[in-house]
C-alpha cells in the first residue's frame, strides 16, 4: 500500500468528521453543547463511543505487539479483568454522587468538599496528567504515520504533529461533546471492524478456518493469560487485577474526559446502562486485540518477517504496521489504517474537549458566571481550546527532541501518578464525609505522595528481594495521599 493511498484514504475519513461536525455545529455552539451536550446524549452511543475513547492508538499497535514478549503474552487480559470490576464500581458509586450533585466538571465535589485549594490542585493534577498522558499517545502513533506515510512526501515531524491536532481542533471547537459523541461512535465502529477483520484477513493468510484460528491461537506459545508463579514479576494475576481495578477507578472514574461521556446523559439510569454496556463490549474487544498480537507473532514465524528496528533495535509497536501495510493485500491494510486512525483520533478529540472543559469550569468559572455575555464566552472557550491544542503540540515536540523511548516512558509514568492524588482525595471525602482539610497543606500532601511512590517503585527491586510494583501503584498511591491527608485534616468538623 502507497503512502499516497494511505493519505488520501485519511483525508476521505477526516471529510466524514468535518461534515458531522458540520452538520451538528449549524445550531448547537453554546457552552451547554460544548460542556455536556445538552444532557441529551443517548446512553447507547455514549457506550459505543467511550470504547474508542479507552482504546487509544497506543493500545491498537502496543497490545498486539507486546504478546510476543514471552512474561507477557496474553497477561494484560489480567489487568482487564481487573478493569472490568473497577466499571461497575464506578457505575454504582461514583455516578450516583456525580448526578446527584450535578456535575459539569467532576471536580467542583472537592471544592464543595474541602474548599478552593483542594479543588485547584485537584484539577491540575488532571490537566497535567491528561496533557502529558495524551501528548504520548499521540506521539506514539504519529512517528508510525511519519513512518509509513509523511517520510515519503519530505514532510517534517512537526508538520505532521500540528496537523493532526489542527484537524482534531477542526471539527471539536463548535460543538465539543455533541459532535464527539458522534463521532467517536463511528470511530468506534472502525477500531471494532478493523480488529475483526484483521483477524479474518490473517486466518485467510495463513489459510486457516475460524476454528482453526482459534485453536492455533490457543495451542500457540503466545497465549498463557494467568501467571501465578511469582509475586515480585510484574505480570503476576493478583498485581495486574488489583491494579486493573484502581487503575480504572482513577483514570476512569475521577478522570473527566470519561466521566464527561457518562455526564452528558439524560440521566443516571442512563448513564449506569452506558457503563454497564461498554464494560462488557471492552472486555471482549480487548481479548480480540490479543489475538491479533498472537496471530501476527505466528505469521511473522511462518514467512520469516524479521521485526522491524528504530534506532537498531527491535521495536514491537511496528510489527503490526509493518505486517498489515507491506505484507498483506489492499483490503487489510486499509483495515489497518482506519482502525489506527480512529482509536488515535476518537482518544485524542476527546482528550482535548475535556481539558478544555476542566480550565473553562475549574479555572475560569464558567459555570458561574450566569452575568457573562454567552457569545463572549464562547469566544473565550475557543481560545482555551487553541491553547491546549498548542500545549499538546510543544510537549510532542519535547519528546522528539528527547528521542529517547525509555526517558518518554518515564514522563509518562510520571504523568500517570497524578491520578494517585486524586484517588486519596475522592476517596477521603466519600469515607469521612465531615472531616476538613487545612487547604494550604493540600497541594504538598499531593506532590509528595507521588514522589515517595517514585522512590518506593524505584528503590523496591532492591530491598525486597526482587519486586516489581506495577499496576498496583495506583493504589499505593492514592494510599499514600489518603494518609497525608489525614495528617493534615482540619480539628473543625
């Protein structure tokens, strides 16, 4: 398949976006559009749409490449399992308090809480870790296109980056959540089908009957799902479901770009039969991405495809590009591209909408200023967008500039532990509902808890005997802020 075939089937996808944009943003531009789609979103759609939001691009061509690592395998479907529960808490515990209280931002609960202070810090652990968190996904999957697609024309990294936001911004700064909603379910329509069909087209390849892809699969040395044997490796079950479980009541449920999905329901019935549907469509979704990995591991094997290298290394993100866009027919590399482009876009769009969300009503007060001219709001909405479209773009640049793929690692493991913070806070207010925090001491409870949990996970291999803290971190975490917090709790109830 052709650079130039890969483009312009990009540039036919990205013309589908625009005319929904379009087509929505005619009459709904207001901030109530923007913010929560009018609390009219249909529960369905809202499912569909938030499985693209969850599968970012990273995951599409990480997943899958990570199964021929042999500690790894099929174990990440641990870590969904544990995912899986930690849906339904979010459903049935924090829904019901966002709904009840009203929430566009669903930070505002700590100001009602514990004051300003706690829930300005609250905030910009989230805008900090979803602008760096969502800057390495996309950076991610932008060198793959650079790769296979912008080196062939000359066109420069930078230019690639700026337009894919530019298009991303392109169709959001009208109408935000009402048009995501949207679009993000037929991006998701597209990550699913290219899946499945990938899984068809390989099975083709290797002229093998579904059954006979399924038993190969699970014959294969690539599919062991549970590991028991040692605590201390990081695959082991009980560290990837526990952590799977905090991970997602965290990142999920006190992350506002999901929560903002749930929030733009009719109501919470409606919003708990969303997280109940897209938790098990996610469940099953991701068991089919494993086995892309595991069928692509077998038809390297078969043709003697060496894995692809970056900087003279070999590089397992580019195996599944490498295999579905100069190793299989027309169809399939199509397949591949559209899957790619829409797990990447329908993470990122919906990313950008909720950081921009968070600063117009944690920082700006939107919200509350029923006095503001709506027009001159609206304005200024669109400038916070532009300016965090801006911010996504220069921390790209700054990890190109690193080009070192452990030291980005890094800074986004770094970025992950904001919402360690955040699960000490939320969780501190639901347990002791009476309880005061001095504020002022809020922001360094919330600093120093992810760095000791830096020092712990850096330091742990040696002291005890050999663990690897995972996914559990999280956990850790917000245990570490839950306790700070209690220290510095207010002798006024």
């Amino acid at each position: 398949m052709t650079a130039g075939t890969i483009l312009l089937l990009i540039g036919i996808y990205f013309s589908a976006l625009f005319l929904i944009s379009y087509y929505i943003g005619r009459k709904n531009q207001d901030n109530q559009t923007f913010f929560k789609a009018n609390s009219s979103s249909k529960w369905y759609l809202v499912a569909v749409g938030m499985i693209g939001t969850a599968l970012s691009g990273v995951t599409f061509i990480s997943v899958p490449g990570s199964v021929g690592k042999p500690e790894v395998q099929f174990s990440y479907f641990q870590f969904i399992m544990g995912n899986a529960v930690g849906y339904l808490a979010v459903a049935l515990i924090l829904l019901p308090l966002y709904y009840r209280l009203q929430l566009t931002s669903i930070y505002t609960y700590i100001e009602q809480r514990f004051g300003t202070i706690p829930y300005k810090t609250a905030a910009s652990l989230f805008l900090l870790g979803r602008t760096i968190g969502s800057s390495f996904r996309l950076y991610l999957v932008v060198i793959v296109l650079q790769r296979y697609v912008f080196d062939a024309f000359g066109v420069p990294f930078w230019t690639t980056v700026l337009l894919s936001l530019f298009l991303i911004f392109a169709y959001t700064y009208k109408s935000g959540l009402k048009t995501i909603i949207i679009t993000d379910t037929l991006q998701t329509l597209f990550l699913i089908s290219s899946v499945i069909l990938t899984l068809v087209f390989i099975g083709q390849k290797l002229d093998w009957s579904p059954v006979q892809v399924f038993e190969g699969i699970k014959k294969s040395s690539y599919s062991q799902v549970f590991f028991w044997e040692d605590f201390h490796k990081g695959h082991y079950f009980w560290k990837q479901f526990i952590g799977g479980f905090f991970v997602t009541l965290s990142m999920v449920g006190l992350d506002q770009d999901l929560m903002q999905k749930n929030l733009s329901c009719k109501n919470l019935k409606e919003a708990q039969k969303n997280m109940f549907t897209f938790t098990g469509i996610i469940v099953v979704i991701n068991l089919f991405f494993l086995s892309v990995g595991a069928l692509l591991y077998i038809f390297k094997d078969q043709y003697n495809i060496p894995m692809p290298e970056a900087n003279g290394q070999p590089h397992t993100d580019y195996l599944f590009p490498e295999i579905a866009l100069h190793h299989m027919s027309l169809i399939p590399a199509v397949t591949f591209i559209l899957g790619l482009t829409a797990a990447t876009f329908a993470t990122t769009d919906s990313a950008l909408t909720a950081l921009t969300t968070s600063f117009c009503i944690d920082f700006l007060g939107m919200d509350k200023k029923t006095d503001t001219d709506e027009k001159q709001q609206i304005r200024l909405r669109h400038r916070v967008h532009i300016a965090f479209s801006l911010a996504l773009f220069a921390v790209i640049m700054v990890f190109n500039a690193i080009n070192d793929r452990s030291v980005i690692s890094v800074i986004f493991q770094v970025a992950s532990y904001t919402y360690g913070p955040l699960l000490g806070l939320f969780s501190f207010g639901l347990i002791f509902k009476t309880l005061k925090l001095k504020e002022k001491a809020v922001p360094v409870v919330c600093v120093l808890a992810p760095i000791c949990c830096w020092i712990l996970q850096k330091t742990a291999p040696g002291w005890s005997g050999g663990y690897v803290f995972d996914n559990e971190l999280v956990f850790i975490n917000g245990l570490f802020t839950f306790v700070g917090l209690w220290l510095v709790r207010s002798p006024k109830v």
